[in-house]
C-alpha cells in the first residue's frame, strides 16, 4: 500500500555533494519512520540513518556529521542531503518505511551513489 520511489543519485568527485530524495505513495506517511540504508558491491547492507514520526534522527558512524536527513510531511517526503562525500560512500541507497504497530516494512528500489576521482 506504500510504494517509495529514490532519485537524486549520480557521480560526484569526492568531497562533492548529493541530495537524496525519497517521495512515499500511499495513505498514512506521517506514522511511519524513515530511514536510509545503503548496499555496495560485495558488502552487506548498513542502516545509514533514520527520521522518527517526531523527527529525532540518528545516523550510523560512517556518516556522522557528514549526512543529514529530514522529512516533509506535507510531502510525503524524505531526503538524505550528502556532504564531504568520499569513495567508501559509494552504494546503492534504498529508502524504507517503517512502523512497529501492525509491524509493516516498505522498501524503495534504489538509486546509485557514486564517488570517485
């Protein structure tokens, strides 16, 4: 019932920039947390950072004080601003909706963060 669609992604030089959006589909946004996960090839899927429904947000080592993510709520939106990139960022970043009570998990289908010289 919550399709998520990612865009934003591309090729940057390292200590470049990117803007990560996510737009939700469906009914009922504003209950769900966000978060953004990442995959790179040969390696297993890490938690890059979450929004709460009170817009509390954590982030995993890696990204602190690099990555910031926010929500819109009039938009249905999520967005994971990138800055100070670096080579080891370089993944496929999937938005996920999620809520504890009924459990439900939604997944988007990726877009690709590329860095490199």
């Amino acid at each position: 019932q919550v399709q998520l669609v990612e865009s934003g992604g591309g090729l940057v030089q390292p200590g470049g920039s990117l803007r990560l959006s996510c737009a939700a589909i469906g009914s009922a946004f504003s209950f769900y947390s966000m978060s953004w996960y990442r995959q790179a090839p040969g390696k297993q899927r890490e938690l890059v950072a979450t929004i709460t429904t009170g817009d509390n947000a954590n982030y995993g080592d890696p990204v602190k004080g690099r990555f910031t993510v926010s929500r819109d709520n009039t938009k249905n939106t999520v967005f994971l601003q990138m800055n100070s990139l670096k080579p080891e960022d370089t993944a496929v970043y999937y938005c996920n909706a999620h809520r504890p009570f009924p459990v439900r998990h939604y997944w988007g289908q990726g877009t690709q963060v590329t860095v490199s010289s």
